[in-house]
C-alpha cells in the first residue's frame, strides 16, 4: 500500500482521509516525529495548500504528503476573510463570529452569502496536483448550535439551519474537505498515481 503523509493531527481531518484516499496508508505527520510550521502567506487557499504540501514532501525526501487550506468568504464583504479566516482577529472562534454577525448588522439575507473553500494539495516534493471543494449558505443573524466549531454557528444552510444545528454524518455528506478529497481521488486514478 502506497504512504501519504498528512500534513494534521487533526482527527476529523485523519479519519476522512483515511476513508476516502483507502486505496493508500494515510500517516500523520507527527506520528513520524514531523512537526513543520509552514507559514500561510499565499493569497489563496491553493496556494497555501500547495506550498504546505510541496514544503513537508520535501522534509520527507520525495515522500507523498497533502495538506489543506480553507477558510470563508463572504459575499458582501468582497470575500473577507478569506486566507485570513483564522487569522484575521486574534481571539476565540465566538469572538470572530460575533464581530463578522456585527459587520453584517442590518444586510438582509440574500446579501448575506458565504462560502466555505477546502483547498487540499498532494505532493512529493516535484509534481503537486490540488483539488477544491466549497459549500454555499448565507451568514445567520445569530449565532446558534452546540455542534460543530469555528464559524459552524453562523454558517446557515438553505434548510433555515446552521451547520452547528445538524449532525456530524448530515455534514459530512456536504463536507467541503469531502468533495476536495474525492476530486483529488479522482485525479489520483486518472493520473495513475502509483498506489
């Protein structure tokens, strides 16, 4: 079984990887005493996805690794945040939800879209190929839901609910991250990539 190395210790991103990429042994990175920051200064998520990818394939002398960028965009604030999703004011997730609930204060809904982008490379360190997945809703008036993290709460789908107010398998069935790893899938098949 070919090895991709995953550029997280984050579980929920580990266990769908694992599911999605099965034809492959996914490792994470700090499971082979990894640890690289990799600074996000691209302008766009592939772009920070990619050099995340190519920088760490490298450390690993030509092994296989992917890695993801993603973050909001909205609409009305011509695609604030952005790269800066979670960076762009220092504090909790409440807090950076609540201040973008306030820079929406009185829009009305159909200006009220956001985007979630899931930009997630593989390399080794040579060739790169990079995949996107994204999902649509609209930023709520408030913020509501005990079941998710990070803007989860102010993420509205067309359904009237936040993605904080459905369970995990409803999401996982509209998972950005999911849609980025299955395209990538497919591009693995197509290109051959040996497994």
């Amino acid at each position: 079984m070919k090895e991709i190395v995953i550029a997280s210790g984050n579980k929920g991103k580990i266990k769908e990887a694992k599911e999605i990429l099965n034809e492959y042994k996914i490792i994470p990175m700090n499971e082979i005493g990894i640890d690289i920051d990799v600074e996000e200064d691209q302008d766009t998520f592939e772009g920070n996805a990619i050099k995340k990818a190519k920088t760490i394939a490298k450390e690993l002398g030509g092994k296989m690794c992917i890695a993801d960028d993603s973050g909001i965009e909205i609409e009305f604030l011509n695609g604030f945040p952005g790269v800066y999703t979670k960076r762009w004011l220092k504090g909790t997730d409440r807090e950076r939800n609540l201040e973008i609930i306030e820079k929406l204060k009185d829009v009305p809904k159909e200006k009220r879209k956001i985007k979630f982008v899931t930009a997630i490379a593989l390399s080794d360190g040579r060739d790169t190929i990079c995949e996107t997945g994204s999902i649509e809703g609209f930023v709520a008036e408030e913020v509501r839901g005990k079941n998710g993290f990070g803007f989860d709460e102010i993420f509205e789908l067309d359904n009237g609910k936040t993605l904080a107010e459905i369970s995990d398998v409803e999401k996982n069935e509209i998972s950005a991250r999911r849609v980025a790893l299955e395209n990538l899938r497919k591009r693995l098949i197509e290109n051959n990539i040996e497994r």
